[in-house]
C-alpha cells in the first residue's frame, strides 16, 4: 500500500526495491474484489500500469498475464453496471489503459468471456456494462477493431431464438451503438481480405456473355457467411438510419486509416466513394464469385451460403430505397447476368433470391419512389412463403411505372420460363413476372408482348405433352410426362395479367384516325383477307372495307394470341368418358377440370376487358385450322365457351351483327371507334354466325330475330353498298327464318312481313348476282314478256325490290370510287356458291318464306330468267348444264306455284336437237324434270311416243328368229371365209364371245347352276362400235344359245328363288341395266 500511495504521490521510484512481483499481484488481487471500493480499485489498477510501464523499477513487472488481467477488467466492467454511474468515465479509461498496455487481446478475450457466460444474469449484465464501455469510448479509440469479438457477440444476439437475449441487444443497439460506422468499419474490413483473389471471367450461353469472378485459392466461407449475417442483421435492425449514414458518409472519413486502403486495393471503391457503394459493390462480388472447378459436379454448400448471405444484404440495403440510380444499374445488370446464368447453367439455389433482389431493383428505380417501401416490403413478406400474394399483385396494377428495360431481362425471363430444367422453380419465376409487370408497362413492346408470346408457346407445348400422353390410354408401355396442372395454371396467371396490362395501356400503333387516311389498297392485296370466298367478293365497297383492316397494335396481337391457345385448350380438355380399366384416367381427369376450369376463367376475364375483340379471336380460331386439335371437337367446343362467356344468345348475335356492321360500315359514317381484326373478313363472321343461329332453338332465335333484322334491312336497303354482304346476309337469314318459321312467332303479321319482305330483297339480289346482271344500270323483276320463248307470257311480274330512282340516287350519290363501280362481282366461286344454295337450301324452304303464290312465282321467273336461261343459252355441240342448275331445276318443277316459270325451259330443253347429244350420266337428272313435265301437260306423251312404230317390226316378228336368219346370212359371206382361213377373225371373235359370256349374266358356273340368283343384262352393252357387220359374227353364232341359256336360267333362278322362300324378281331381268343401256343408246356423248 506504500508503494501504491508513492505512486499514487507522483513520487519518481528508482533503483531496486525488495519485492516480488508475484506476491504483489496475488496480494493486489486480494484487494480487487466486488466488495471494493472503487478508490481502491482506481489506485490498485493504477499502479499496476504505472508499475509496469516504468523503466526504473526493476524487477519489472510483466503486464501480459491473463489472470492479472482478467481479474481487473471483470472488477472495472462490475463498476460499468447502471447502479454505479458515477465512476463509469473513469472505468472506461482504465480499461482502454490495459487495452493499450498490453501487447495481447487480453481485455477483448476477458470482455467476451463475460458476455457469453452461460449463466444468464451475468450474461445480460455483462450486455450493458459493456454497452457503457462503447458508449463512452471515443471513435478514434477503433472500440469495433479492439473489441471486435464482444462487438460479435452482441451484434449476433440481434439474431438469437430467445427473446430476453434479442432484447437485451436491441436494446444495446439502440442505448450504446452511437455510430453504425463503429461495427460496419470492422465488418467491411474483413469482407475485402486481401487473402481473398479474385480473376474476372466471361461466361457465354447462347451467344450472350456474362461476367463473373472465380477465386483463384480456397477462401474461409464459414467466416464470410457469419460476418455477412451479421451485417444483415444490422442492416435490418437499422434500417432507414444505416442506410442513410451509408449513403452519405464518404469512405475517406473512416475512424480507421486502414479500411479505405484496404478497399482500394481491393479495387471495390474510387475516389469519393461512399460507403453504400463500396458496400454493394463488395456484396456484388460475393454474388458473382464462383469457386474454381474441380472433379466435384455439385458446387459447394459453403460457397452457395455465402452468396445466399450476399443476396439478402443486397435485398434488405435496395429496399430501403437509398440507392443511387448508376449502383441500381450496376446491380440489376448483375442479378440479370446472375440469373441468366443460373438458368442455362441449371442451377436453382438461388434463383428464387435473386429473382426477389431484382424485383426490389426494379421497385427501387427511378419513378417508383412514391411506393418503394410498400412494395418492397410486401415482396419481402411474400419471401418466407415462397410465392406473391394475389392481392399484392392487383395492388402494383396501381404503382408508378419505369420505362427502363436491361436488354437482357426478356430473355432471362423467357428462358426461365421455357427451359425444362426450371420447372421446379416455375411458380417463382411466374409471380416475378406478376409483380413486376405493372412496372414495365411504358415499354409493353419491349417486355410484355415477348413475354405473352413465350408463355402461349409454353401454353402450347404444355398442351400438346398433355395430349400425347393421354391420347393412348391403352399404351403399354409407362407414359412419360412432366406437365402438370400448377404448371399450367401458373402460366395462365402470367398471360392473364400480361394481355390485360398490355390492353390498358394504349399503343404508339395504328389508331383509327390513322386508319381513316389509308389510301385504298389493291383488289390483288385484299382479296386474301376474304378467308372462305377469296378473289370473289370484289366490291364497290372494297375501299371502305380496306381502310379499317391495318395492322392492330401488339396489344390486340397479343390478345389474339392468348385467345387461340385458351380455345385450343378448352377444346382439347374437354370431358371424356373415363375408362376406369385405365391406370392414367384418373390422373387425366383431375388436370384436365382443372386446367378447362382456369382456362375459362382466364377467357371470363379477357371477355370482360375486351368483349368485341375475344368473341373476333373466337371466330378466327373456329374458321382456322390448327394442327393440335381435332375436327370434331372443334365446332362444338366452341359454341360450349361462346355461351359460356356471353350472358344470353342476344348478346351474341348483337355482338356479331356490329362487328358486321362496323367493317362494312363507311369510316365517315361510324358513331364509335372499334378495333378491327384485320385477318377476319365480315364474311368469315357471317359463317360464324350463321352456324350459331342454325343451333339455337325456335324460341331463342325468335328473341335474335329483332337484331338480325335490322342487319339485314341495312344491307338489303343499299345492296350497291353492301352487295358483298349479300349473299352471306341472305345465308344467315335463311337459316334464322327456318328456326323462326317453327314458332307461332311466325304468325305476328309484323314478323311475317319482315321476313318476306328481307327475303325476297336479299334473295332477288343474289339471284342477280348469280346471273352477272347486278352491274347494269337498271333492273327490274323479270316478267314473262322479259323471259321470251323461256317462260310463259301469262305470268305477271311482281314489283321489284328497289327502285330505279333510288338505286339510281345512291349510285350517283355514293362516295365511291369510279373504278369500284366496275368491278365485277360475278367471281365464279361466288356464282356457284350462290346456285348451290338456291337449289339446297332457298328453294327447298320457298314456301316456308313466302305465302303469297304470286310472290314466288315473281321469285321462280327471276331465277329462271337470270341463272337457268343463260345456263342453257351455250353453243356447245351438247347440252351440258351444270349440276347446280339441275338442282335448281329439280326443286322449281317441285314448287306449284312456279310451273308457269319453269315449263318453258324445260320443254324447250327437251325439244333441243342438243339434249340427247348430253352423256348418258347427264341423262339420269333429266328424268324427274321430263317425267314432271309429262304429267303437267299429258299431251306430250303422244309427240314421244308416235315414231315407235316405224321402229319395230310386227309383233309375228320373233327377236330370235330373225337373230338366226341374220346369222346365217352373215356367214354365207364370201369374204367371211376368207376371213376364217387366214384366222384374222378368230381372236376377234374369241374375245367378244368371252365378253358377251361375261355380259350375259349365264346361271350356270363351271356346268353347274350359280349358288348365287344373277340377272339378266344386255349383251352387246359393252361394245361400243364395229369396223363392219362381220365383226358381229360371234355375237350372231351364240345370241339363239345365250338366249336359250337365258330363260332356262332365269326359270331355274325363279324355281330356286320359291323354294327358298324368296319371290323372283322381274324374271331375274336386270332392269337398271336394260335401262341404263337404253340411255346410252339414246344419248351420244359418251
């Protein structure tokens, strides 16, 4: 105690004492106990350093000894408790004058000792007199390099399971830390070890390069995993606060000279950096840093640890906000390169972070600052469940939006979601692309239309694997398929948002005012737009319908897109009889409802947002082909998800009947803007529609029969206009009329008008058009005076459908060019197409139509005079009429009211020195006209029948007998026998007895009677002409037996036919053959 008082008096001590210094620290350490007085400690642990650090005293004392140590700094740090606030300056500057007289962490070591106590009480006191000591510790005193380990302890409670222990270091954190730098400084230090070398390297798919490190000798990532996770905890617990000081704190104004020199040779920071930059930049580098490759294939677990670790730390620093945009840049262009990578590379650890890093990039660029903390953080919460929310999604449809596309996003994105290999981690990448869509939408050609496309593709192949492997489910053999119904799903939830977020926002395409100043294209352009009649429907009209049909913008393109993959699925998922002997069908049951069920769905919502458009994509889907689906399934599968969207058959026949009436109507004269699918013709449409109203039921069409009417009267009243809308017009009208005229609808006077009065306008125009007369100036209804010799001159034509004045009027009014007005539209296609129908569907239903006999007979006299008449008008050597015009002819002798129309041609026909120059073939559709005319006027039956007579012979005149007299004057020839001798007939006549033999139709086979009845036929059908009479000898020779042969045959076979039980049958004549061969004696052109 002397000397401590000596001391304590400043008294300068030299020479040599007489004392141990071993003894005096075991008596010191008596005295330095809980129970002491601070005094006593302040003066016991003074000496002690003075003592030591005095050259004058000998033998000198040695300071480096742990237990002297430990004893003094456990006393100080008992003095660092709250209760004794008083002598806390003090305790701190003995403790760092140990720290600074020591050559060994003996103080760091004692601290840490006392912090990791196992008994909790000491342990959570420890916490705070330590946090006295770092509060009261000056910057310059490096508190996080001296006592980085306790620093460790403390900054790990952040992340302890314990709740008390988390606290209590929370509540350091927040009491006693006074500086972020103080623990950044230590933890950046040991991020850029010089130790850790890194080469750059370039790595290359698909023809793209993508830079990263490779560490050129083994690195301690067990280390760099604790101290980044550690720094992560920080980042967190500090939040706007760290992220602020990193952002604006210069790295040169460290407390600590080394660090800043250490980072530049790092090469991690330039002049003037910040601590944020250097921070991302080192972060980055632990991202891209791959150890080198060796024999092992997987990569290391340490190594993906510490990158995971990375990523977080990116994650957690970007979402802050605080982040220049250039360091944005830099780290988006890297978590892209990343990914692309990871995605060719097949590796999948850490595509799910990095996707979340790039989503808090794009989220934190330039534009997105009213909302970066809300996204951020709600994309952070979706992290530990692995996917985003619903309502998060529809919640960014809302948020500011950023133009900015790296040129290498797309194709990450396409990839990720192509490659076969991703498709465990198909969901995450599916909700990055729903959460980050809402931000690309200024630059949808670039983003959101590439991206619908590849997901229609991956729609596409999901389908078609789904159809090859359920197909057979008979196979044998184990079917192989990855496709599942999530996948699928999945991806309907991405093509949903991208086509609707791509429809929201209006295109920098065409617009309608841009449509309406198209110059008019060329009718070799147009008419491959046509679809079912092209190069027919050349119009007056052809600039008004071209105007319009430029190409739509991606957007709608898109849509189209979407649209046929969605029908291509709903058609090929469709329910199927379940075989329960397959081991497959109950799996195919489950995707295939649920993927029809989320397929509908999508359609739904599309239908919503953009009605008009998806029931267009719906016809052109229906009206194409594809290779994946079956023709069958085809047209019902349609007609199912039509209904299924619309709410009644109203909504979609009037939806039909305006996209009609827009591509027809003139573009001066529409009252709405609508966008028109340039590769779906109104003809195209009318199809559609027609087959839709051909499967409603009566009392639904007479609920659609108000729309279409007024379609229909649009067109019939200016058919000049609309002419190529006439014949489809008069198709659908048909076809509604027919439903119509099975309802007591039929009897409403206003109803019956209307379809009259529709009918016969459209019907009279078509017939017009069929008979190339629609382009003359004039036209009227043909009456019998206009018909001549053709038609009987007691008819009285009915009144045309419009009037010269008017029809004059609108020609002279029209807007359309000159050129247009000369145009023909007698396409043959469409001609024939027109007399098909007249004579299938129009005539056969006439009187469904029209009651008054007056008005089809006006009806019958236009047909006859514009398509039969002319039909028959040829110069041909034989009268050839095609077979529509037969048809028609068939159904006109069909109708009473239309015999005075149809009598004259036929007749006249009839009495043609051409008619029996037509083929044989032809013949046969003569027949029901002759025979019909025969029985409406009796009288010319005897016309036909008086040249018989001076045909045969009297009836004493038996066919055989005069068979044999010829015979046996034909062989008295002389030049016969000269024949014979030399044999140039023999063969001649070998081979027509052996084609009458076949001909004959001879009941004995082999010398015995046919097992089967045959009939008879003639036997000379089959030779078509002779040089001379002589060629016929054979014939002549055999005719008695054949004959004989004949009718004992045909007794046999009636004989037989008895006891079998079967009734011959016309004495075993084969009549059609007698028949056939009579026409072909009567007809010439063979």
């Amino acid at each position: 105690m002397e000397l401590i008082g000596r001391l304590d008096d400043r008294h300068r001590i030299e020479g040599e004492l007489a004392w141990a210094p071993v003894k005096w620290l075991i008596a010191m350490e008596e005295v330095l106990h809980e129970n002491s007085t601070f005094e006593v400690v302040d003066k016991a642990i003074g000496a002690f350093i003075a003592i030591s650090s005095t050259q004058f005293i000998t033998p000198r004392l040695a300071i480096d000894q742990r237990r002297a140590i430990s004893k003094m700094v456990l006393v100080l740090l008992a003095f660092l408790r709250p209760q004794w606030v008083p002598y806390h300056v003090r305790a701190v500057q003995l403790i760092w004058s140990l720290e600074a007289n020591t050559r060994h962490s003996h103080v760091e070591a004692v601290i840490a000792g006392s912090l990791s106590d196992a008994d909790s009480r000491p342990q959570l006191a420890s916490f705070d007199a330590f946090g006295v000591l770092w509060r009261l510790t000056d910057d310059s005193l490096l508190p996080g390099f001296h006592f980085k380990t306790p620093m460790m302890i403390v900054l790990d409670s952040l992340r302890s399971n314990d709740p008390n222990h988390r606290r209590v270091g929370e509540t350091w954190m927040r009491c006693c830390l006074k500086s972020y730098l103080r623990v950044l400084d230590p933890l950046l230090f040991d991020l850029v070890d010089p130790a850790i070398i890194r080469t750059p390297t370039a790595t290359t798919f698909n023809g793209r390069d993508t830079r990263g490190y490779t560490y050129q000798r083994p690195i301690d990532e067990r280390r760099l995993h604790h101290v980044l996770e550690i720094l992560l905890s920080v980042v967190k617990f500090g939040g706007q606060g760290f992220s602020r000081v990193v952002r604006t704190t210069p790295l040169q104004n460290s407390p600590s000279s080394s660090l800043p020199a250490r980072v530049k040779e790092a090469s991690v920071a330039h002049d003037g950096s910040m601590y944020m930059d250097v921070l991302v930049e080192v972060l980055l580098r632990f991202v891209l840093s791959e150890p080198k490759k060796t024999g092992a294939a997987s990569v290391p677990i340490a190594n993906l640890q510490v990158q995971s670790s990375a990523l977080d730390l990116l994650q957690a620093i970007v979402t802050k906000g605080d982040v220049d945009p250039l360091t944005l840049d830099n780290v988006e262009a890297a978590i892209i390169g990343k990914l692309f990578v990871s995605v060719h590379s097949e590796r999948l650890e850490l595509q799910n972070k990095l996707l979340h890093v790039l989503h808090s990039v794009i989220v934190a660029s330039p534009g997105t600052d009213a909302i970066k903390s809300e996204h951020g953080s709600r994309f952070d919460r979706t992290q530990t469940g692995g996917t985003f929310s619903g309502e998060a999604a529809d919640q960014s449809l809302n948020s500011p939006i950023s133009s900015k596309v790296n040129p290498l996003l797309v194709q990450t994105l396409i990839d990720g979601i192509s490659k076969a290999t991703n498709r465990s981690v198909l969901q995450h990448w599916v909700d990055f692309i729903l959460m980050t869509i809402p931000r690309f939408q200024q630059s949808a050609t670039n983003f959101i239309f590439p991206l619908s496309e590849s997901i229609c593709r991956q729609l596409r192949v999901g389908l078609e694997d789904l159809v090859r492997t359920y197909a057979d489910s008979q196979a044998t053999a184990n079917s192989r398929s990855f496709t599942t119904d999530s996948d699928l799903i999945a991806l309907f939830n991405a093509l949903e948002r991208l086509v609707l977020l791509g429809l929201t926002k209006p295109d920098s395409g065409f617009t309608e005012d841009d449509a309406a100043s198209v110059q008019e294209k060329s009718a070799v352009e147009s008419s491959g737009l046509l679809g079912l009649v092209s190069n027919v429907f050349s119009s007056d009209s052809a600039s008004v319908q071209e105007e319009h049909l430029v190409t739509r913008s991606p957007s709608y393109y898109c849509l189209d897109e979407a649209v046929r993959i969605l029908y291509a699925i709903w058609i090929m998922t469709q329910p199927f009889p379940r075989d329960v002997s397959s081991p497959v069908s109950e799996t195919q049951s489950l995707v295939f409802s649920r993927v029809r069920l989320r397929c509908r769905k999508v359609l739904e919502r599309l239908f919503r947002a953009q009605s008009a458009e998806v029931l267009e994509s719906l016809v052109e889907c229906w009206n194409r082909g594809d290779d994946i689906i079956r023709p069958n399934l085809k047209s019902a599968g349609t007609f199912e998800i039509v209904d299924l969207l619309a709410a009644s058959a109203q909504t979609v026949v009037h939806m039909l009947c305006e996209s009609i009436s827009y591509r027809i109507t003139p573009a001066g004269e529409r009252i709405r803007k609508m966008a028109i699918n340039p590769s779906l013709p109104d003809t195209i449409i009318f199809s559609f529609l027609e087959e839709y109203i051909g499967r409603l039921e009566g009392p639904i069409a007479v609920q659609v029969w108000s729309r279409y009417v007024a379609l229909a009267k649009e067109i019939s009243s200016n058919v000049y206009l609309y002419k190529r809308q006439v014949y489809p017009a008069l198709r659908c009208f048909v076809c509604l009329s027919e439903k119509v005229a099975q309802t007591t609808a039929v009897e409403d006077r206003r109803t019956r008008k209307e379809m009259q009065d529709n009918f016969t306008k459209l019907a009279d125009t078509c017939i017009l058009i069929a008979g190339r007369s629609f382009d003359q100036g004039n036209w009227i209804r043909r009456g019998p005076k206009d018909v001549g010799g053709l038609i009987d001159r007691s008819t009285t034509p009915v009144p045309k459908v419009l009037s010269d004045t008017a029809l004059n009027e609108k020609s002279d009014g029209a807007s359309l060019p000159a050129e247009d007005s000369q145009r023909s539209l007698s396409g043959p296609d469409l001609i024939d197409q027109i007399n098909e129908f007249l004579g299938t569907k129009l005539l056969p239903n006439l009187r469904r139509f029209l009651a008054d006999p007056d008005k089809i007979l006006a009806l019958c006299n236009n047909v006859v005079y514009y398509i039969v008449a002319p039909s028959m008008k040829t110069k041909s050597r034989i009268l050839e009429v095609e077979r529509p015009i037969m048809d028609i002819m068939a159904e006109l002798v069909k109708i009473p009211a239309a015999l005075k129309a149809w009598r004259a041609p036929i007749s006249e026909a009839f009495a043609d020195t051409r008619f029996f120059n037509a083929s044989p073939a032809s013949s046969t559709r003569w027949r029901p006209l002759v025979k019909t005319l025969m029985e409406s006027d009796k009288t010319v039956i005897a016309e036909i029948i008086d040249t018989v007579d001076a045909v045969y012979r009297p009836e004493a005149w038996i066919p055989e007998s005069v068979m044999d007299q010829l015979a046996e004057i034909i062989v008295d020839l002389p030049d016969l026998r000269e024949h014979h001798d030399h044999g140039d007939n023999a063969i001649t006549g070998a081979a027509l007895v052996s084609s009458v033999m076949e001909r004959a139709g001879s009941g004995l086979a082999n010398g015995s009677p046919a097992s089967a009845p045959t009939l008879r036929r003639p036997l000379l059908s089959s030779i078509r002409s002779i040089d001379s009479i002589k060629d016929l000898v054979p014939f002549f020779s055999h005719v008695s037996l054949f004959s004989y042969e004949s009718v004992y045959s045909s007794a046999v076979t009636a004989v037989g036919s008895s006891i079998g039980g079967h009734a011959a049958v016309d004495g075993a004549v084969d009549w059609e053959a007698v028949e056939q061969g009579l026409l072909e004696e009567m007809f010439e052109g063979r």
